[in-house]
C-alpha cells in the first residue's frame, strides 16, 4: 500500500554506483567474491528497484492522510477536491498492483455515490429537522478509524520484551558438587528414638493352643464346692490362668447349673452371687 513509486532501471542504478562507493576497487561483490565488471547477460526485473514513498494500510487510512495534508475540517469534508486526489492515487497505483487497487476501487465508488446525492436536491423533511447529510457515515468511520489509529500508536510507544528491554537470565551450574549438612548427637538420638517408637506400634503376640475340657472344669468346680454351704460366685475363677481358662470355667459352671447339680443363688437385686451344690443339707440353727 503506497502513496506513489518511482522505479528506476537496473542499468541506471547499477551505472550510479561508482567502485569506490562499492569496495574502492570492485564494483560489487557476489557471495563474498569481489566484481571488476558487469556481467553483459544480467537481468534486473522492473519493480527490483521500485521505492515505496509512503504507505497507507487502507482507504480509509488514505482519506485520513488526504484530509488532515489538506486540513481539511472532517465535519465538512469538500468532496469534490477530495475525490479528485484520491482518483488520481488510484490510477497511480492500479498500474502496479491490481489486487491492491481494487480494495481502494470500492472506497473511489462509495466518495462518488456521496459526490452525486450531495448534488442531488436535499429530500423533504418534517419542520424543525435538518436534512440527512450524505458524507455523516464516511465522517463517523474517518473518526473511529482515527481514534483506534491513536491508540495503536499509544501502544506501540510503550516498551516491548525485545524491542525496548530484554528479559533478565541467570545461569546455574548445576554440576556443583553437592554438599550435605553436618550431623549432631541430638539428631542421632532423635533419630533412633523415632527407630524405637516405630517398633513398638508393631509387636508381635505369639498365639499357643491349649487342650482344655469343659468336663474337666466341671468335676473341678463341684470338689472346690464339695463341704461348702455358699461359694462367692468369683472365687471360682483364677484370672491368672488367662482368659482361655476362665471361659471354659463359666461354660463349666452353666453345664453344672443346666443339669441342676448346682444351684446359683442372690439374695436380692445387685447382691452378691453365691454357688452351691444343689444336694448340700442346709441345717438352719
């Protein structure tokens, strides 16, 4: 996109090129490798050396640039003299990329449907109203285009990673020889009371299997109440031979009980129990 080129020939240019601007002595060099003389069969295309003057990113850029070269006032934009400067960069540019001017074609025929209704006799409207002007909706997109335009280059004013700053780095050398902290007394002991706490969550119970009789019990319990009127009901049981044998004693003294060989007796509620045989005479004084 570009307000005007001029292109010079090849043969021209390279003619103004004297050796001592080149190299001194050779008049151009080729992957490093010095020219004494023009090759005869050297072909320069036509748009190898075109300069590009000024560059537009748009019609609506361009109208911008023609406006505020001519200060113009953009509330009241003389057509005429614009369309008549923007027709005459087209026909510069068309010549040259044709892609390129047809995007600024449709743009040349929107300024001549706005030149000719302003020719046109203003349409009848109610009193009090003022009628519509044809250039409001180029004047409405001329000023936002403006407005993004500014702030475009409100932000490529402010620094850039790359362009303006670089982002700090610091290299670690990793192959450092690493080095362990030192080790106390205290730490050994904590460790190895930490070694004992552990051990004791984990204890180990051997299990042994013993051979017990429940009849065995039985003929036990009737000779320990055998010549006893009244036997305390937990007399009966020895807690220091585990647990294993005071089951098998109560299932001893139930089976004695179930057979009415013995008699399980309590005065009142919560009173304490007493076990006797159930054939003992019970003399009364």
């Amino acid at each position: 996109m570009v307000d005007s080129a001029s292109q010079l020939s090849g043969s021209d240019a390279l003619a103004s090129l004297s050796p001592e601007v080149v190299d001194q002595v050779a008049v151009a060099r080729l992957y490093g490798e010095p020219l004494f003389a023009l090759p005869q069969d050297l072909y320069i295309p036509p748009d190898a050396l075109e300069i590009f003057l000024e560059a537009f990113e748009g019609p609506l850029d361009l109208l911008l640039y023609l406006i505020r070269k001519q200060n113009f006032n953009i509330l009241d934009i003389p057509m005429a003299g614009l369309t008549r400067q923007y027709l005459s960069y087209i026909n510069e540019i068309r010549h040259r990329n044709l892609e390129l001017a047809a995007e600024y074609l449709l743009m040349a025929a929107m300024l001549i449907e706005i030149k000719s209704r302003m020719l046109l006799p203003p349409k009848a409207v109610a009193q009090g109203q003022e009628p519509d002007d044809p250039r409001a909706e180029l004047v409405r997109r001329l000023l936002e285009y403006e407005q993004m335009k500014l702030a475009a280059a409100h932000l490529n004013q402010l620094p850039q990673l790359g362009r303006d700053f670089l982002r700090a780095e610091v290299f670690v050398d990793q192959t450092s020889a690493q080095r362990f902290p030192d080790v106390n007394v205290q730490d050994l002991q904590e460790a190895w009371q930490a070694i004992l706490k552990r051990a004791k969550l984990v204890q180990r119970h051997k299990i042994s299997r013993e051979e017990l009789s429940v009849r065995e019990h039985m003929s036990l319990l009737l000779k320990t109440l055998q010549g006893q009127r009244f036997v305390a009901f937990e007399t009966l049981f020895d807690p220091e031979r585990g647990t294993a044998v005071l089951v098998v004693t109560f299932i001893a003294l139930l089976e004695l009980a179930k057979e009415t060989l013995i008699e399980i007796t309590q005065a009142e509620a919560f009173a304490p129990i007493y076990v006797r045989l159930a054939y003992t005479p019970i003399s009364y004084h």
